[in-house]
C-alpha cells in the first residue's frame, strides 16, 4: 500500500513517480510512525520544499493513524542508474 502511495506522486519535472525513478531509498514502518528517507534528483532542486511535503500529504491520507516523516538525503547521490528499466527505456537511456 505504500509503495502504491509513492508511485501516484510524480516529480513535476520529468513527469514520473517519485518511486520508479529511484528517489525513495528506504521506508520503515513500526507500530505508530511512517519513515520515508528520499533523495532529490540534484541539491537544486526547485521542488525541494513541495516534493516531500506532498509524499508526506499523501502518505497521511492513506495512513491516517501513522505519523509520517520524510527525511531528504544526498549520500548517496541520485543518479539515472537509480531510474527502474522502465523509465530508462522510455526516455531512451537503454
């Protein structure tokens, strides 16, 4: 259900899931709280502030009863590798 949450937010920028293009690292779940530490595609990142703020929205309205935190990291750094098959494909990187 969670990853089904992160795969309906989509970077504005490139137009895909947050999810498939590699920009969740790690989502931990225990009794009352929801984790999710993300990266962004680069430190400039123009949607820095609105980006984990809606993953955090989103995963709230399904999640109701959790409390979400999302954390931004850089290390390590995104790159296209972090992209599944898929998306490489579609934007002719494979």
């Amino acid at each position: 259900d969670i990853i089904e949450v992160l795969q309906n937010v989509f970077d504005p920028d490139i137009h895909y899931s947050v999810y498939d293009i590699g920009l969740i690292y790690q989502v931990n779940v225990d009794d009352k709280k929801l984790e999710v530490i993300m990266t962004l595609t680069s430190v400039n990142c123009p949607e820095a502030q609105s980006l984990p703020e809606e993953i955090k929205f989103s995963l709230e309205q399904k999640f109701p009863d959790l409390e979400v935190t999302v954390e931004i990291t850089f290390e390590p750094m995104w790159t296209v590798d972090n992209m599944s098959d898929e998306i490489k494909l579609s934007l002719g990187l494979l």
